[in-house]
C-alpha cells in the first residue's frame, strides 16, 4: 500500500519497519485542528494495513509536542449546528481511539511542552518519553471547555485522583511530575531524546510483532474486565499462542539457542 503524504504531518518509514509521524504545525506548535486529526486518523489507517510496520514515534515539529485544540478550529465549531459540532468532537475521538488501539506499539517522542489535547495524545501511547524542560497542563477549565474526548486515555494513563487534581485547576506539571503521575515513561535531557527512544526500539524489535499486538489487546481487555471474564480470555488467548507460527517458531528458537525469524539486529 503506498505511504500517503498529507499537509500536517510528515511520515517516514525506515529499513527496520519503524515508521516516525511528525506533527508538521509547528507555527501553531502543531495545535490539532480539523485537517491535523483528520490525517492522523488516515494515518493510523494506514498504519493499520501498510503491512511490516513493527512500531510508530510520534513526536511534533518545532520546540513543542502538541499545544491542544487550535483555538481557531474551536472558534469555527462554536459557529456551527449542534450535528455539526458533535460530528467535529466525535472525529477528535475517533483519531484517538485509532492511535490508542494501534496493533503495534506506539512510542512517543515527546519533545517539548504539551496541553489539553496534546496530554490527551501523550496518553494514547504506549510509551512516553519527554525531555526535562517539558512542561504539561490539561487546560480545557480555564477556557471554559471539557477535556472530555482525552478524558478516557488521561484517567486510565495517570489515576482518577491525579486526573481529578489537574482536570479542575488546569495546574501546569514540571517533566518529573509527570512522570511520577505515569504521563511519562522516561525522562531524559534534550540530547538524550533520541537515544532512549532507540533504546525503546530496540527491544520492542527483539520481540514477535503479532504477539506484541495481541498483548496490546490483552491489557486493554483485562483492564475493562473483571477478573472471571478475564481469566477466560487469557486461557483462551495463550492457547491461541501456542497455535500460531510466531509460537512455533520462539520456542524452536529458544532450544535450537538461535534467534527467531523477527528478531532485528
């Protein structure tokens, strides 16, 4: 499938199946408006049927990762029908749903600050990393507005207490709180950015690409799930492992002491 090229963001796929999506506003420090959610969405599309995709960065242009909702995209909405309004809300959740359910893992590079929606979007990852001089805020109150479609990703990513606590003071929140909070995986120096997240990468590529996938959807289903139901979807799922060629193949690995066919250098 060829690799689409849009006008807010930049995609590059290299040699090891690692595809970096670059949100390309830098003069709005990459704020989502409705052409930026609309091609992240068709990119996650795409990323869902491109094939050899092992893992996507995510990270902005500029000094900024993601400063929110473009106030001129809300200024616009605010002058539409009610149908119309909801229909622009509910394409913002679809495009985070498609990168929170991204078969394969989904890093973020975070490299600078980021508010409202852009926490929203660090939150969808599956792995944060940000730079020390980072600065985070869920500012939707002091606009008057909901932080309401990052809501799910935010709760589930920092605790209900601390979603509470930022939610309703639109406090700002230093890299190091963050990431005690879990907002943030890592955090490093502005030099070291690129380094951890290769280190990310790294052993995400020692590991079976539809395993990992699968393991995606089990933490997504265990954690919606009490824990009958969910000890029935495990017993399920390992056994399914145990059929597939990926299973196969990492214990014939594993005894014959060789790498398994996924394995990258």
């Amino acid at each position: 499938m060829p690799q689409p090229v849009f006008e807010t963001l930049d995609l590059h796929l290299d040699a090891r199946g690692v595809v970096r999506v670059t949100l390309n506003r830098p003069d709005t420090h990459n704020a989502l408006n409705a052409t930026l959610i609309a091609e992240l969405r068709q990119a996650a599309d795409w990323l869902y049927s491109a094939g050899g995709v092992r893992a996507v960065v995510i990270t902005g242009a500029g000094k900024t990762f993601c400063a929110g909702g473009d106030l001129g995209w809300m200024q616009q909405n605010m002058a539409k029908s009610r149908i119309e309004r909801v229909a622009e809300s509910t394409e913002l959740a679809l495009m985070l749903r498609a990168l929170n359910e991204l078969p394969m893992p989904l890093i973020g590079r975070i490299n600078g600050p980021a508010y409202g929606g852009g926490v929203g979007m660090i939150s969808v990852c599956d792995i944060a990393i940000g730079i020390d001089s980072g600065v985070y805020a869920l500012t939707e109150v002091r606009l008057g507005l909901l932080p309401a479609n990052i809501a799910p990703y935010v709760v589930a990513r920092m605790g209900a207490a601390n979603a509470r606590r930022n939610f309703l003071t639109a406090r700002r929140m230093s890299a190091a709180e963050a990431q005690r909070m879990g907002l943030l995986s890592e955090v490093v120096s502005v030099d070291q950015l690129d380094a951890a997240v290769e280190r990310e990468l790294a052993d995400l590529l020692q590991c079976a690409p539809d395993a990992v996938a699968a393991t995606k959807k089990l933490v997504g289903y265990v954690h919606s799930h009490d824990l009958p139901t969910s000890i029935i979807y495990a017993a399920d799922k390992l056994a399914d492992a145990w059929e597939t060629n990926e299973g196969r193949e990492g214990i014939e690995a594993f005894f014959a002491k060789r790498p398994p066919a996924w394995r990258k250098a």
